[in-house]
C-alpha cells in the first residue's frame, strides 16, 4: 500500500529534502552554516513578504507564538485575541501563563472573526498593546481576513501579531503591506520541512515596543538575542541546525515557483476539494475556508472515527480527525505544501470508497469529477 | 578529502540514524508515534539511569536548562550555582532573566568545583532551593564531581540540578544514585542525533517543589504539561518527532552494548587522547578533565587559530576552538558517541602534522604511539 499523508502539519517533505537530513553532520559554528543561514533567512523573508527580522528558533510553533507574547506583552498589560478555535485559545493561554490580560474577542468554531469585532473591542480597550490573531484556524479550517485586522491596528500603538503556521507559504499573506508586526509560522506545514523549526518576523515597530518593555521574561526565547546574533548570521543558541539545512532544500522550490503562484497553486487545490466535498453531498465546517485545509463535517448517522481509520487501513490514505470537542465530528483534509492536486483527488476518492462502504448515499466518481473540473479550469467552489 | 568531525557537539550521527532522518514524514497523533515515545522513553532512562520521568522537549539544551530554572525555582528564591566555566556561566544567566538570586560558588577556567566549596556555600544559604552544576563543562574540558555534590544536596531541602548535556552517555552519571532532581541533557552530544531535542529527568523531590510553586512562569517549558502527556505517551505541542524516530535508532546502539561499557570506552579514548596530547610535550587544560573532550592548551608561540584551520584544510579534521575569551588558546578535540578511537588517531596525527609545519618541536609519531599504548591496554593519562 503506498501511504498517502493529508495531515494538516506535519506535511509530507520532497525527498531532496529528505536526503538533506541524512547527510554527514557539520559544526554550526562555521562559514558553512553562516552562508547557510543567511540564504534560509532571506528566502523566509521573501515567503513572509517583508523586510523585518525573521529569527529562527530551535522550537515547535508554539515556541515561537511564547517568543511573540513574551517579548512584547508586560506583565499586566493586556491584549486583545481574536480567537476562531483552538489556535486563538492558543494565544490566550499563553497570555495567561505570562500574566498578560487577554480580552477574549470569540466566535463560534468554523466562523471567522470579523473586523468589526476587532474594530470595537480596540474602541473598548484602547489601552491595547498587542492584538493577537490567526490566519488560518486549523483546528476549523477558518481562514481570517488578517489584511484587514493590520489595517486597523496599524492606526493604533497596539502590535499586530500573527500566528500564520499553517497559513504562511500557502494563502497571501503580506507582511509589511499587511502591518503585521509579530509574524509566527512553523517548519512543518507549508514550509515543508519536518517540525522543530518555528520562524518569527519582527517589525521596527514591535522591536521598539521590546525595548521599552526592558529585560526579557524569558531566556530561551529572548527575541533581542536572537537578532542580534543575527547579525553575524549566527544563533545564541545551538540550533537545529541540520533542519536549517535542509530548510533551505524547500524553500528554494518556494522561491522557483514564485510566491504568488504558490498561493494561487493552493486556492486551485482548496477549490477542487472543497467543489469535491460539495458534490459527495458534504458540508464544509468553515463559513470562509482557508486554503491550506479543508475541513468537512461528518454526516449524521456516519461514524466519523471508524470512516478515517477505514481511509487509512485499506487506502494508506491519512486525513486528520478533529481535536478535542470537534473529535470525530469533523475530517480535515490538508492540502499545502507538498500535497498536490492528484493527492487530493486521492483522499477524495478514498473518501467516496469509504463512504460508499458506510452506507451514504453519493454518486460515485460525482467528487472526483466535480474536483477535476477545477482542476481544469472551471468555476471555483 | 574525507571529513573528520571531532568537535564537542553537534557530533557525527550513525548512518542508520541519519537514514531514519531521510524517511517520509508521518503523523505525530498516531499509534505509531506513541510507540515510538514511548520506547525512546524508556531508553533515555536507561542512559540516565533513573526511574524519574523523562520529558522530551524540542529544543536546544539551553531550553532543557530553561525548563528546569522556570519550573523549579519561583521569582526571588535563591541558588547556588556551581560555575567552572561558560556552560556553568549558563545557569547563571538564566537564574538572572528569571529573577532568581543565583549564589555564584566559581573556580578559575579549567578547575573543577571542589565539594567542599558546596558545602559551605549551602551552610551559607541554607533557604537555598536549588544547586546548579555542570557534569562536563564543555568550554574547559572539566569534569565535576556530580556524584559528592549530589550526596550533600541530597541531605538539604533544596534540588540537585544538573547540566550533563555534553557528560551523559559518556562518564558515569547515575541520576538515581546520585541524587540528582532535574538532570539536563541534550540529543547532539553522546546521544548522536543532531541538535533539536532536549531531555530533562525530574526526580519527585522535584516535582513535589514544582507543585509546590504553583502556576507555572512559561508555557512551552511548562514541565507539568509534558509529564501529563506523556501519560498517554504523547507531547502537549508538536514535537520534532522525526528526530525522535531517529533518536531511537542510536540509543538502541548504547543499549546494545551497555552503559558501562560506554562509559569505559570514552574513558579509554579520553585517555588515549590525553596520553597523545602530553606525548607530544602539550599541556591540558584541565585539571580533572571530562571524558567526552580533551581540551589542551595553544603552546606558546604557536597560532591555535591557524593550527584548526589547517588540520581543516588540509586534512578534513575539524576540532574545536576555544569559547569567548579562549579563543585561540585552547583546541578542544572530542571523543563522544559516534566518534571512535581511530578518529582519535587521525586527529593526533593530524595536529603532529601540523604543528610540525608551525615550528613545534615534537618527534614524529610519539603522540599516536602514547595513544596506541593506551588503547593497547597500557596506562591509562
């Protein structure tokens, strides 16, 4: 059976990547890993959009999320989280372990936030000094309007900070054109690189609100380290460093492709599945989808569980199942990174066969198709 | 040229463990990655030698020392730390970014911490919390006597916390036996993985203090989170699990042969090295010297940057230089997990060769043979 992984994160790595990682280790303290990470940063840079800092840390995502709230919210300041799900809840626990006031800005699971709600809750709280947001909510497969929430906190002191994890590399996102101050993303999703590395893009403006704000809270993930290691290419701390290397291997494919057509590829193959989905005779649980996933609800009277763990037994096909409370109530089919467009007519396939065997009434071959008719060129669902 | 690694970290990776890195990626919410856990798991202990819980966190091993400072010591309490040079340094700086006293018990670069000085520091500061040492103090190629500092904290309140990062699965370290609450280690060093994960045994004296401390100072290196998890063999933030897939297959190498055979292999090759080392008229740095790496001091009128850069050039064969202040006066040579004692060899030899082109008065061969004696069964230096 050839296995098949849909997961949204960690993500299937391209093989020349892959060998990468099992290539002789080397000293990180030398030219070779300096050239190195230098080239990595300034192909980040360019998959970030922006000219700011981009600092690598030695770390999961939520590392690099702790980095952002640590280095830039005070004890007993307060911030403002506009949460779509489990990630958003990500960022107010963190604000809570460091004692930073968290102004809870929710909505359902599979909503987005609106910008209005941004709007009024910087009205309420003007005393803001950081808003917290996520571009694509992967435990719903929400995606949020994150040009529009920079650019209304550009208009205030408060820092814009993003967790683009499983957004980053698949869906536009702007950095600097954007305002986002605090930008966060992990190696293991679009990025296309197995986890460890987690990415953090710093603006002018929040490196002067992480001097004012005076000694770091933390050690390891003392931003101002980091940068002005930086410098000489180098790390504070031993990094990851064979991960570095490697990370340069699927960056460059990013590069090649050109970031626009990267996003472009994505929303082409979030279409296909969600037109895909549709046809099966399924919902889609998000009401303004990312690209980078699609997360379908389970049908009533199907066993959402037993159909996933079918996918994977007989077909070698892997989707994610929900977490926590959406367990077995949703599937989440990622497609990002080195997912492509025949893999997703795959799962769905998979997904008809199962489903077939479940006793739900479809058509078959009526997702496929109406998944290649996007592919080739059709409306987009 | 053939590439020759003898540096004190990241080390060489066996080439099984380096193809395990070169494997398709795989869901880390899976049967299989528990397994996977859990295994390692229970092989870390085995190489720590404890019963304790051994958390795995994705993260240089500074982040390992980080957790245990964080969780262990509250705002305002106070330490003693036990500093014989940067890496002791370490714990310094991180008592200070989280506001703990840290009582700075130092000896001069290249001397270990005499036991004695312990106990007066703790009859001294008897509200200590915790006492801070470094197992192999990486910079200077010192060892220190874990085992004497862990028989008089043991009597104390307070918690014996070590840095073995560069010292376990190299020297006798017995976390059990020797007392030691939180010990720290990370997967580049003995461990032969490359740089990313951390790990950190934690005695129940421990955790009874942690509990004690309440909520925890940071999220990422909450310790309590990874305890919970792993109750279920799983990580509360996405892992760097493909490093732990591989670290599998290396500590299943130390298993194989047997922690006290490892420890006397290094032993051996320690010896080797320091017995070539003196036999070429050069002097160590260390009075006690550690069995992972053998530091020993630029001669007088020699060039030490020089000698590495061309025992580099010329011959693939890269060792250390010294840290900060010894930069150029120390060449550090290290013999540790997958560096055996022919690469000794070939790095004497190489440094006879080059020191001979420098003007250094040595008699060809007289440093490999005095290793050769060594490893042929001889005296041990």
């Amino acid at each position: 059976m050839k296995p098949r992984l849909l997961t949204p994160g960690p993500t299937p790595v391209p093989e020349e990547t892959l060998l990468e990682l099992a290539r002789p280790v080397f000293f990180h303290r030398s030219a070779e890993f300096r050239a190195i990470l230098a080239e990595v940063v300034e192909d980040l840079k360019y998959v970030f959009q922006t000219k700011n800092t981009v600092v690598v840390l030695t770390a999961s995502g939520t590392g690099g999320m702790e980095a952002a709230v640590a280095n830039c919210c005070p004890p007993g300041s307060k911030a403002i989280g506009l949460v779509s799900g489990r990630w958003g809840e990500r960022w107010k626990n963190i604000c809570k372990a460091f004692g930073v006031e968290f102004i809870n800005v929710a909505v359902p699971y599979g909503q987005s936030v609106a910008p209005g709600l941004l709007e009024k809750a910087l009205a309420d709280h003007p005393d803001a000094i950081a808003v917290f947001a996520t571009l694509s909510e992967t435990s719903t497969g929400a995606r949020n309007d994150v040009a529009a929430f920079g650019r209304i906190v550009a208009r205030t002191p408060a820092l814009m900070i993003v967790d683009s994890i499983s957004g980053l590399g698949v869906m536009e996102c702007r950095t600097d054109d954007w305002h986002i101050d605090v930008n966060v993303t992990g190696s293991q999703k679009a990025l296309m690189l197995p986890p460890g590395l987690a990415y953090v893009a710093v603006s002018d403006k929040a490196w002067a609100q992480i001097e004012k704000n005076g000694a770091a809270r933390n050690f390891y993930f003392d931003l101002r380290k980091y940068r002005d290691k930086l410098a000489e290419n180098d790390t504070p701390f031993t990094p990851a460093h064979t991960l570095i290397k490697a990370q340069r291997a699927s960056l460059k494919r990013l590069r090649a492709e050109g970031i626009e057509h990267v996003w472009a590829r994505h929303a082409r193959m979030a279409s296909a599945a969600r037109a895909g989905a549709k046809a099966m005779g399924l919902e889609l649980f998000a009401e303004q989808p990312a690209d980078g996933l699609t997360v379908i609800k389970v049908p009533v009277g199907i066993d959402g569980n037993a159909v996933l763990a079918a996918m994977e037994k007989k077909f070698g096909v892997k989707l994610a199942n929900g977490q926590d409370s959406l367990k077995g109530k949703i599937w989440r089919l990622a497609h990002m990174g080195y997912i492509d467009q025949f893999d997703v007519l795959a799962a769905l396939s998979a997904l008809e066969l199962v489903l077939l065997e479940h006793g739900f009434p479809l058509e078959p071959g009526a997702g496929v198709a109406a998944a290649q008719r996007v592919l080739a060129g059709g409306a987009h669902a």
